[in-house]
C-alpha cells in the first residue's frame, strides 16, 4: 500500500484532489466550485494517459522511468513538441484542482509539485542522455523541456 501512495499519478489524480477537499471542508467548512475548470482536470488526466499510451506503444518499456524505462527514444507526435507531455499533464491537473475548488491549498501543493517535478525531470535527462547518447541531445536541443517554443 506504501508503495503504491507514493507513485506520482496516485498522489496528483487521487490524492489532491481528496486532500484540497479535507482542507477545504475542515479550514473553510464549505466547498467553493467553478466547474467550467473541471475542464483543466480532465485536459490534464487525458495528457497524461494518452501521452503514457502512445510513448509505450512507440518506445517500449513502462509507464515510469524507474520501472521499466523506454527502450527507443520517442520524438515524434506530441514529443515533437514538448520533452515532458506527461508531467505537464499532472501539472495542467493540479492547476485544474486549484481553479476548481477555488483553493489556495491547492495551488500550493500544485506550485510545490511542479517544482519537484521539475528536479525529477532533469535527474530523468541525466538517465536519457547516458541511454540513449547523442540522438537525446539532439532531441533536447531542438524540442522544449516543458512548454513549446518557451521553456
């Protein structure tokens, strides 16, 4: 059970969303909801799992890079425009949680994580480079870390 909490998609879509609405509730003992944000959360949850599908479908391994990283560099569909669709499916998530429940718990938690993500995102280059050489750098140089064109 330990390990399972501590896999990031169980702590963004399950565990934020429970943990904004218990502060909520037991801060402000009222929900507030602006539900046209539910469409963030949705947008974020899809990012995620349709980006997982098609890098394992195209690269091999699993849904992590801890578990079973990717055997072929994947660079093209939405890889062709930002390194990381996945993570910034999480964080499209919790900024979706926090606009929703109009929360500043959430927006905290969603600030702090994104941080995190971030510093997993570049200990993961570290691996990518050592497994898949110049072919990721050269990847890394012409696609975005996060957003495209920007950063």
């Amino acid at each position: 059970m330990r390990r399972w909490l501590r896999k990031s998609p169980v702590q963004t879509f399950l565990l934020l969303p429970l943990a904004t609405l218990a502060w909520e509730f037991t801060v402000f003992g009222t929900l507030r909801f602006e539900p046209v944000f539910l469409l963030l959360m949705l947008w974020g949850y899809l990012q995620y799992r349709l980006c997982g599908r098609y890098r394992i479908a195209l690269g091999g391994g699993g849904p992590g890079l801890s578990g079973a990283p990717p055997e072929r560099l994947v660079d093209s569909g939405i890889y062709a425009w930002t390194r990381n669709p996945m993570y910034l499916g999480h964080i499209i998530y919790m900024i979706g949680v926090a606009l929703t429940f109009q929360s500043w718990f959430g927006a905290a938690v969603a600030l702090a994580r994104t941080v995190w993500f971030h510093l997993r995102v570049l200990r993961d280059e570290g691996g990518l480079v050592a497994r898949f050489g110049q072919p990721y750098v050269a990847y890394t140089q012409r696609v975005k870390r996060w957003v495209p064109g920007v950063f």
